[in-house]
C-alpha cells in the first residue's frame, strides 16, 4: 500500500508548474518512488492540493483518452475528501516517475515498471492509493479544525469541502484550514468510508472532460499552439523495412511556406509554416529506396504462421498443467481445430501527432501518449539532455486502442525541433497512420482437446504463432519495458486468454493442459491493440468450445457451466446472460445465437451475439448482450460506455476490417477501404452489470475478445457453416 506524504512547496512548483500554497499530499512508499529518488532529480510525488483560496488541484497518473479515467480516479478522491465533484477546480496528467505502476497480479513480472496508460491498469494500480490520498487530506482538515477549536477530532465533521463543529455548528472551510492542515502529521492509516455510506463510488457520476469537449476547450495533441510555431509532416518508405536512398524534393522546396526538408533513415519530414503546407510538401516528394521485401504479402504471412504451427519447436511455454499428451492418448474422443487472426490497425480519430520544442536548457514534448517514460526517454535520447531537463505534456488523447504505446510518432517533432531551433508540431496524415501503424499481429492458433464419455474436456494441447508486439518495444526504447518479454521468447501479450497464468482464476480448470508459443517473424511492424492476445486466443478458445458442444449435442452455455460449476462468480455470469439475453428462448425469425466466456483482466464476462445472414453471406449484427462482473464497478456509466465502445471496435475488425499486405506495402489507406461501422449498422447493445464488491478490476479493453467468437459461433448457429478466421468474409458463407 502506498503511503502518504506532505510535499516541499518549492519542488512541487518547479515540477508542476501548479498554484501553490496550503495542503500539498502525495504518494511515496512505493518501490518505484524509492528508485526514483535515488536515480532522478524529480523528488516530488503525485499530489492533491488544497490552496487557501479553497481551490482543490488534482495530479492525474494516468493519459485521458476517452476511457473516463479522470472522472474515476477524482471520484474516489472526493469520495473519501467529501467534496463534491465540482469542487476540484483541476486535473492534470503528470509525469512522474512514483507513477509507475506497482504490482500488478496478472503480469508475469508483478511488477510494471514504467508509467503507462495500457492493459486496463488505471484504476486497478490506483484505486487504493487515490482514496487514501483523500482520507488523509480528510483527517489533516478535521486535526487542523480541532486545534483551532480547541476540541476533539470526533467533534469535526468534514463535508462538502468544509468542517463543522458538531456541538456549535461553526464552520470553516477547507481552504481556511489549509495552511494550518499542512503542519499536522500525516497519519499512516486514515480510516476509509464504508460501502454502506458511499455518495460517488458506484453512482454515475458525470464525466469531468464532458463539459470541456462539448464547448471546445479540451485540449487534445493536435490541438498545441506555441509562439513562433512550426508544423511538420511526414512520409514514410512505402515498402516496410526499406531506407531512403535519395530524396527528390525540388517540387516540395518550391512550395510557398515550406522551411525545411529533413531526411531521416526510413521518413522524410516536411516543416512548413502550416500544416496544409506541410501535408502538400510530404506529397510532393519523390522517395528512392533500396532493400525490404517487395513481394511480401498475405500469402507469405500465412504461410510462415502454417509453418511455425507445423514446425517441431514446442515454443515458449504459456501454460502446463498434469500431463497432457497422456491424456489425450486415452481420451474417449479427441479433436483438433485451427483458427486465424488477420492485421488490424488502430486507426484512433486523432491520428499520431506531437509537439517538441528543444532549446539551449530544456526539451519540452506535448504528447497525447500512453506511455510517458518512454516518450522521456525518447526526448532524451535525441536532445541528449538528462532527465530533469526533459519535461513530458499530456494533453487529452483522441483515441489511441494501443497505438500510442509506441514513441514513434514523437520522434519527428523531436527531429524537427532540434533542426529548425523552433517548437514544431508534427501530425501525421490519414494515409499515414494506417500505412505506418503498429498493426494487430496476425495469429494462427491449433488447438487439440481430449473428451470424457460425456463431451467435457479434460485434456487441452495448444500451440500459438504469431509475431511479439513486445520486442518491437524492447528494441526502441530499452528492457525496461515491457518487462513480461522472457528469454525464451514468451511474450505475456499474445499469450494472456490461452490459460496463462494471468487468467486460470477465472478460466476453465481443464486438468491435463500444455500451451506453447512461437514467436514468428514478419516483415510488418506490430504492437499493442485493444485486448492484445486475448483477440486471437478467445476467438480459438471459445469456437472450438462451441464446436465440442455442438459435436456432443450440448448446450454451449451449459458446457460452460459444467467446466466452471466451482466458480460461483462465473456461474452467475452464464447464468444471468441465459436470462437477460433469451438464450434459447424463441428469436425473431432469421435470427440466430451465438455466445462466449472469458476471465480476462480479472473481470468475469458473457456476450451473447444475435444475428442473420443474407443468401449472399452478408451478416448483421443485431443485438449484443454483454454481463460483466469487474468487481466494484466505480462508475456504471463508464463502465457500460467502455464495453460499449469496445464491442463497436470489435466489430469493425470482425465484420468490416482488415490490413492487406501486397508487394511489401499495406494496401489501405484511409476510411473509404479500411471502414468503421455507420451508426446504422450498430446492433443494440445490451450491458449488464454485476457488482460482486470485490476490488475494481480492469475494463478499458474487456468487451474486444468476445465479440469475435460470439458473432461466429451465431454465424455456425445460422449457416452451419464453422467460421475459422477473423474478419468473416462473405466469401465463407455464401
């Protein structure tokens, strides 16, 4: 547990640039807070700062990009603070290194060491640390208001930003008592408000950024403007893993407006003095490059993921329980399925974009990223300042789904800055940011399973190939992170959903299992997407699931529910998903069900999907119905928007989408051949909530994966035709 500490004024100016003044209270005690102390000039912690003009400033660890982050982190705190909402006057992301995620169970590492926005972690590293911030900030007002009146603690009844005397009813406000809360000793151990007594934990509290992004205040990347600005754009190598031989560039110089052209190894970046400027100069250019592979493309994509699969290494182990090649020897029948994810890219709406300004003493970077130390480390890297010169921004993100893990797209407007002496925003076209993303990796998944006389599984082998969106990472901005990446190769991001340890709480308990992973290469850059591997290892878990059930005659929820009859929190999720979605129940005529399970970022979950399809494979979508049990859920409404939003995403990448190789260059290139669903192709989505009371877990990514399956195992229910590879082509079914 995160301790609480009383900040030094002095640094917490310099480092935040913060009002201050009155009661400033951070977090120390972590092992990443001890590290930076030692290691960084930053000695400030994460803080709440209560000034005496009443002003409540709240720093944020965690990038705001649509998830609702923020209004959950400062609701805890007013929970425990007893504030209103409205009473915070101002909430910024900050980096810091005591913002390092912590412990976190369902990493191989335990331990995240970097500050990152990513893997649904937010509120689950930060939910106890935010409330006892509060708590503590509490207890100081009420001991400061007891001395100034002379009574007991007991007698100081703290609400709505003020203390009262109970016996007199006098009152004084939080900022009157905030010069004076600042001497008390922090107590190590403030009492936290009961659930019985709850106002903002578990109520739909409206969203913080909502105002801000509906009167155009909020600031996002793209949105940065500095004096004497530049802007930037960017064209890249078509052919991946090719160089810049030569650039013509005597169209783009004789372009009005444009400054500067700048080759880098693999990019040309144009600055200019607008954007438009800059995007007709990037056009403009003529590229010669030498090396890559211009023949590569989906054929030789699918052939080296057969041949990992067929190939006799074993792979990095994932999972091994009992003794599984024995029991499927002896099995009563065995059977063995194959499944396929193909490329997707992120595609935010707020395409990558950043802004640098590197002068004689200091690197400023305004980044809509997730991942705030390797952006540092990134600045530092090419301003060549140390850190307590490198000073990271984090404006609002316009989306992200993964893509903003990777500093990438900073690196121009770092470039840009150091060459032209000037602050320069670079913003990446469209065409850009799908051609040059860090794609979805593609997966192939073999499954084989052993039956009991009665249908159950009791023995499961598995084998998972595909390219690591990890050593990417590892390669661009050091081991720090990810630190999951094994010598062997194992890569918990591609693995997690496949009975890795991460996930067995809550998944089948299958007594004889052996998983193993295949790192296989591509040409194409990958990385972190929305639900990272659990995409691929839901879709082959869950539809060859439903193929054992069908094969048996079984109805698929209640296989489910016979493999999970000891997990009382998974039975209530089958369970109430049979009731809220009608399974079984009489359908609209054409219609036709399909499901899927899984425990994934410690949230138990069931999607039921209802479709049609059309005599031309045409498939429609026309209900979802998800039951998540994600602990305490903090706020309803966000909660239900994330797996709304989830499950749209999903199924862009299910029914609509998909990244084409051709010549070793990606086919697509904006909306109009890489779609999003219309508003009208948006089935109902149903979401449905239950709250255990146990610890908040993750929700960000949770309703990806199951979309997957849920819709193909329906599309089976509807054509009898097997559904093996992600997206679903009309070609399969008509």
């Amino acid at each position: 547990m995160s301790t609480i500490t009383k900040l030094s004024r002095r640094d917490f100016l310099k480092t935040t640039g913060f009002a201050g003044g009155g009661l400033l209270l951070g977090l120390t005690g972590t092992a990443a807070a001890a590290e930076a102390a030692e290691h960084t000039a930053f000695e400030l912690p994460p803080f709440v700062s209560i000034l005496p003009d009443g002003a409540i400033q709240v720093g944020m660890p965690a990038s705001e990009m649509g998830q609702g982050i923020h209004t959950g982190l400062a609701a805890l705190l007013a929970e425990e603070l007893k504030i209103e909402m409205d009473q915070i006057t101002s909430m910024e992301t900050i980096h810091h290194p005591v913002f390092r995620n912590g412990p976190v169970s369902y990493l191989t590492s335990g331990v995240l060491n970097t500050q990152i926005t990513g893997g649904s972690l937010s509120m689950y590293a930060f939910y106890g640390a935010f409330r006892k911030m509060g708590a503590t900030a509490r207890e100081m007002l009420r001991g400061a208001a007891a001395e100034r009146w002379s009574v007991s603690i007991d007698q100081c009844r703290a609400t709505g930003g003020r203390v009262t005397q109970v016996a007199t009813g006098e009152s004084l406000g939080y900022g009157e008592l905030a010069k004076d809360a600042a001497r008390q000793t922090v107590p190590e151990d403030p009492p936290l408000t009961s659930p019985a007594d709850y106002r903002l934990i578990g109520t739909r509290v409206p969203r913080v950024d909502t105002p801000a992004k509906i009167n155009g205040s909020a600031l996002f990347g793209i949105d940065i403007e500095l004096p004497g600005m530049l802007y930037g754009a960017v064209r890249h190598c078509p052919v991946f893993d090719s160089k810049l031989s030569g650039v013509d560039d005597s169209v783009t110089k004789a372009i009005p407006g444009v400054i500067a052209v700048i080759p880098m190894e693999s990019f040309v970046i144009v600055v200019a003095t607008n954007t438009w400027i800059a995007m007709q100069g990037a056009d403009a250019l003529v590229l010669q490059t030498t090396g890559g592979d211009p023949g590569f493309g989906d054929v030789d994509i699918d052939k080296r993921l057969q041949q990992a699969l067929d190939g006799s290494a074993p792979g990095a182990v994932v999972a091994t329980e009992g003794d599984s090649e024995a029991a499927l020897a002896s099995a009563a029948s065995r059977m063995h399925f194959e499944y396929t994810v193909s490329l997707q890219a992120h595609s935010p709406m707020e395409p990558p974009c950043a802004t640098a300004w590197i002068t004689e003493d200091r690197c400023e970077v305004w980044a809509p990223t997730q991942v705030q130390d390797s952006t540092a480390m990134i600045a530092g890297m090419i301003s060549q300042f140390p850190p307590e010169k490198i000073h990271i921004h984090t404006p609002y993100l316009g989306g992200s789904f993964g893509r903003k893990t990777s500093p990438d797209y900073v690196v121009p407007a770092l470039v840009a800055s150091k060459v032209t002496g000037h602050p320069v925003k670079v913003t990446w076209s469209r065409t850009e940011d799908i051609q040059h993303d860090k794609y979805l990796p593609p997966f192939r998944v073999r499954i084989d399973v052993g039956l009991d006389d009665n249908g159950v599984p009791g023995s499961l082998s598995a084998k998972l190939a595909g390219p690591s969106p990890s050593l990417p990472m590892v390669q661009m901005v050091g081991q720090y992170f990810p630190p999951w990446l094994g010598e062997d190769g194992y890569d918990w991001a591609v693995c997690v959903g496949m009975f890795d340890f991460s996930t067995r709480a809550g998944s089948y308990p299958i007594p004889n299992l052996e998983v193993g992973y295949v790192p296989t290469d591509i040409p194409v850059p990958v990385g972190f997407w929305r639900s990272i591997g659990t995409v691929h290892n839901a879709f082959a878990l869950e539809s060859a699931l439903d193929e054992i059930a069908h094969a048996r005659e079984l109805d698929p929820i209640a296989l489910r529910s016979q493999l999970l009859k000891d997990n009382s929190r998974a039975l209530a999720v089958l369970d109430r998903v049979t009731e809220v979605s009608n399974w079984g129940g009489t359908l609209t005529e054409g219609r036709y069900q399909g499901m899927g399970y899984i425990y994934y970022l410690e949230c138990y979950q069931a999607q039921v999907a209802e479709v049609s399809v059309d005599n031309r494979g045409r498939v429609k979508v026309h209900r979802i119905t998800c039951v998540i049990d994600c602990g305490q859920a903090i706020n309803p409404a966000i909660v239900e928007a994330q797996i709304q939003g989830a499950i749209i995403y999903a199924l862009s990448a299910t029914l609509k989408r998909q990244i084409n190789i051709e010549n070793g260059r990606v086919v697509q290139g904006n909306f109009d051949d890489y779609p999003a669903p219309k508003m009208k192709e948006v089935p109902a989505i149903d979401v449905h909530i239950i709250n255990s009371g146990e610890s908040p877990a993750g929700i960000g990514e949770a309703g990806t994966p199951l979309v997957g399956p849920a819709v193909a195992n329906a599309v089976f229910a509807a054509t009898g035709k097997r559904v093996r590879r992600l997206p679903i082509m009309r070609s399969d079914l008509s």
